[in-house]
C-alpha cells in the first residue's frame, strides 16, 4: 500500500489512532482496525459536521506519508499494543519535527487487580487487554530513544475498564517529536 499524503490545501493535520466510532473533534484524520467502527464514525460525522476522514488501517503501519501531521492522538489505545517501541516509531515517522503525540491511558493497576479484570474479560467474551496499562517510566524512557525531545504527563483523571468495577488513574502524556527522524 502507497503512504498518501492528507487531503486538501497544505495545512496542520490531527490524526487520531484508535478512533472507534467516535473520533476526537479536532481530529482530521482516524484511524480504527475495527471496520465497524470506523463505519460508524463516517455514519455519524458526515450529518453532524464535516468530520476527519476515517480509514481502516493499522496504527503500526499507518498509510500517512512522513511528516504529514503535525499531531496525533490516542485516547486509551496503547495499552492495547505490545510493543510501545513499534507504535512510538511509526508515530514519529508520520509527524513533522516538533509535532504532538498525545497519549490518554491508564497506568498500570496493581497485579491481582490486573488478573481479575482479564477474567472478567474472558468470562464475558470480550478480549483480554494486552497490557496493564502505560508506565509512565516506560514511555518517557522509549520515546527518547524514539526521536521525541520532550515527554510530559499529568495525572487527568480516572479511567474505567470493563465500567465501573476496575478503575485507574489516567493520565495524559505529550511527546514532542525531535528534528531528525528516529
């Protein structure tokens, strides 16, 4: 698959990884695997208001030429990918230098905790989550082997899987991409 470049006249673009069937208002472009959802996002966008242009693609493989955004999110997304290295990288690829990465996640949630949501999960059907949450330590030590100059976070909240009965804290993450490529 060629990598395209965003639609329309030059501008700063947001893309949203994850964007399941309601992508983030200042998002330009979604990405989602589930074709479902991404169908839903265009239904709903495209009578509400000139919504991001939403595909069906990988965030690991991201079908965006390099440099063409000049931010991406993912709300609650990565602690459903494994390797944090891989999605760190392709992100950096697509963002022009300086650009934002921000990540809204879960930190991890004590061990036991951990293993009783996975069995939750899988006594309801549902996929087990691939991993307890974001360490904060973790991605700030990856992205700056990853070619971001800056990783802030804060502490924004809680976040709820599975609905109410496993909670932890949230936070919200800004990398900064660096000049050159990683």
């Amino acid at each position: 698959m060629g990598r395209a470049e965003p639609p329309g006249p030059a501008r700063k673009y947001v893309l949203e990884l994850g964007c399941g069937s309601h992508p983030a208002p200042n998002a330009q472009i979604g990405i989602d695997r589930d074709f479902a959802a991404v169908r839903a996002a265009r239904a709903s966008t495209a009578c509400d208001r000139p919504g991001p242009v939403c595909l069906v693609a990988d965030a690991l493989r991201l079908p965006l030429a390099d440099g063409s955004v000049s931010g991406v999110l993912a709300r609650g997304m990565l602690h459903h990918i494994l390797d944090l290295t891989a999605i760190l990288r392709e992100v950096r690829r697509v963002l022009e230098p300086g650009g934002t990465f921000t990540v809204v996640d879960a930190v991890p949630m004590p061990a036991d905790r951990y293993a009783e949501l996975c069995r939750y999960l899988q006594a309801r059907g549902h996929p087990i989550e691939p991993r307890n949450g974001v360490d904060p330590a973790e991605l700030g030590a990856l992205a700056e082997v990853t070619g971001y100059t800056q990783a802030d976070w804060e502490e924004t909240g809680r976040w709820q899987h599975a609905g109410e009965a496993f909670t932890s804290p949230a936070l919200t993450w800004t990398l900064r991409a660096g000049s050159g490529a990683s």
